[in-house]
C-alpha cells in the first residue's frame, strides 16, 4: 500500500518550498490522471454474480488484486507544481482488502470493508467501505437454470498517512530548492474518497457450480491529497492537491462454487479513461 501511493503524488514532484496552499488541476493533468489511475484497485466495486439469495446469511470475502504501473508519461507534474522529484517506480504487488455482505429480505443485501489504521511499514491506513445492491431474479436459457440482474450502489472514504512524498530514501540535504530538501520524512494525507454506482447481469448454471456476469458503472471521485513536510530551513509544505472526476468502469468474471460453502471469483475490472485490471476473491458462506 505505502509503496502505491508514493507514485501518487511523490512523481509528481510534490513537497518543495515554493509549492501553493491548495491547488485544484484540471482533469486532463497529470495530476488529476494519476490519482484516478490509482483510485482503480481501491474501487469497490461489485465482485460477486447477482443471485437471489434466501434473506439473513452473512458471505465473508476476502480479495486481492495486483496494482497496476502508471505511464511515465503521467509521472511528472503538469499544473500544481515548478518542479519534479525523482521518481519512485516500485510499487506495491497487490491491494488486499477483506469485505462482509448479508442478504435481506426483497433481493436487498449490504456489504461492508475496514481496513483499520495499523501500521504497516511507513504507512497508516483507514480505508471504509460500504454498498448496497438489490437483485431481481429472471428467467434462465439455455445451459443456464437461471439469471439475475443488480443495481447497486457504493462508496469508499477515509484515508493513508505516511511519507508519500519523501521518503527516507527520497531526502538530500546538498540542494535547498530542489524537493526533499529534509532530513526527516514527509507525513502526507491521501484520501481517495469515491463513490458509484453499478448495473451487473448474471446467470447460474444449470448444476449451479458456475456462474457469470458483467455489468457497468460510473464512478465520482473526489481525491484528496496533503502534504506534510518540513524542510531543513523550518519551512513546512502543506500544499492541498484536490480533484474532482467522474469515470465510467466495465467489468466481466465469473465464479466457481466449490464444496462445503466455499467459491472463488475472478474478475476484470477496467476504466477505460485510466486502466484495467483484475481481481480474485475467495468467500465463505455461513448458514
């Protein structure tokens, strides 16, 4: 997670001196392109078939996905920033996350996600996430015993704080006006605040081992970025980088029901403006 959001901002030449107090970039800046491309993984977006299921049973998933690598072309900074820092490119492997979703009465169902604020390496993170869906059931053909169509509805907000923007690694102390100019790491805020909506069609097969679906989406995001770095002249950024998007997402997978109330799903997840990739979920559900 911490080695994601360095890229974030950090290549995009955050936390020097002369930075403003807030800057709003456009959405076709570099920085407005790179805090959506890494809004995709923390998207939480449908990752199960619509199935009308009876009411009161509780599902527990947990999913893992790779994180994706921004073009260098989106690295640098284009509006909110006079210089660029050197450039992080290591990123973390996978964004991992667990999520909880109980069945209601009338196709209604809610799901839940906590990652709680727990140090891990530099970083401290506080990331919710909730959703709600209703599903109506159809008429199945063919191979399949039967269909479903979802429309849901979700949304993701809290924040990581670390050295997003100078790293222990990213410091110097031989050039004042360059970035990281410090001996101490930066303590940044990112808080990659979104919320969705979503239209999923599946259908089960007749033996009910497998199902499949796809669907479609749009997404608001509202990210917020804040730096928290002071230099070796007692000078302390606080430059506020805000956003505001809109992006429209499709996704397709399919899940495999295996013995004793456990499945495995695959899926993928793309924006197309920003990137595409995918994910793999593992549930159980209790009776």
């Amino acid at each position: 997670m911490r080695k994601s959001l360095v890229v974030i901002v950090a290549c995009a030449g955050v936390a020097i001196p002369a930075a403003r107090a807030q800057c709003r970039p456009g959405a076709n800046s570099n920085e407005a392109k790179l805090l959506a491309f890494y809004s995709v993984p923390i998207t939480f977006s449908a990752l199960d078939a619509p199935s009308r299921e009876s009411a009161w049973h509780v599902e527990l998933q947990a999913e893992v996905s790779p994180v994706p690598t921004a073009d260098p072309s989106i690295e640098h900074a284009s509006e909110c920033f006079a210089a660029s820092a050197k450039q992080h490119s290591r990123l973390t492997s996978v964004f991992a996350r667990p999520r909880v979703i109980l069945t209601l009465p009338l196709g209604l169902a809610i799901e839940a996600s906590y990652i709680p604020p727990i140090q891990v390496g530099d970083a401290k993170p506080n990331l919710g996430s909730a959703a709600i869906s209703e599903t109506v059931p159809l008429r199945g053909f063919g191979p399949f015993g039967s269909s479903a169509l979802m429309v849901r509805a979700d949304g993701t907000i809290g924040h990581v704080r670390g050295p997003i923007t100078c790293a222990k690694t990213s410091l110097q102390q031989s050039e004042p006006d360059s970035a990281c100019f410090g001996n101490n790491p930066s303590n940044d805020t990112f808080s990659p605040n979104m919320f969705g909506v979503e239209g999923l069609y599946g259908v089960k097969s007749r033996g009910g081992r497998f199902e499949f679906f796809a669907g479609t989406g749009m997404t608001w995001l509202r990210p917020r970025f804040e730096v928290g770095f002071t230099n070796l002249a007692d000078v302390t950024d606080n430059t506020r980088v805000e956003v505001n998007l809109e992006r429209w997402s499709v996704l397709g997978g399919a899940t495999l029901h295996l013995p004793a109330s456990f499945a495995l799903t695959t899926e993928v997840y793309s924006v197309p403006k920003d990137v595409t990739t995918w994910r793999l979920a593992a549930s159980y559900r209790l009776h």
